[in-house]
C-alpha cells in the first residue's frame, strides 16, 4: 500500500462515518470522496485491506 492509499484510508478512518469493518461502506464513503486509489485497492487487495484493518500492518 503506497503513502496516498494509506492517507485516504486514515482519512475516512478518523471522520467516523462508516466501521472500517464495513468494506462496501468504506468503499462507497472513499468513491464520494474520489478517492479511486482505495476503492481500486480495496476491490485488488482484500486481504492485504483485512490484514491493515485487524493489525495495522501495512505492506509495500
């Protein structure tokens, strides 16, 4: 995941609009947002999405 990606995501994160556990709600919130690059990489990279979410890890 690359620095913007990581952004948008803490973005939508600290608004609190939508449980980040919510992915169609993330990825619908990040598309009003034009935020393509996370709604692409949520769709791309499931796992690697789950894996950021449940333990912050974030792979390059």
């Amino acid at each position: 995941m690359d620095d913007r990606i990581f952004e948008q995501m803490i973005e939508i994160r600290e608004s609190g609009e939508v449980n980040m556990l919510d992915v169609n709600g993330v990825q619908r919130l990040a598309f009003e947002r034009e935020f393509y690059e996370l709604v692409n990489y949520i769709e791309e990279n499931r796992e690697k999405y789950w894996r950021f979410i449940m333990t912050g890890e974030r792979e390059e």
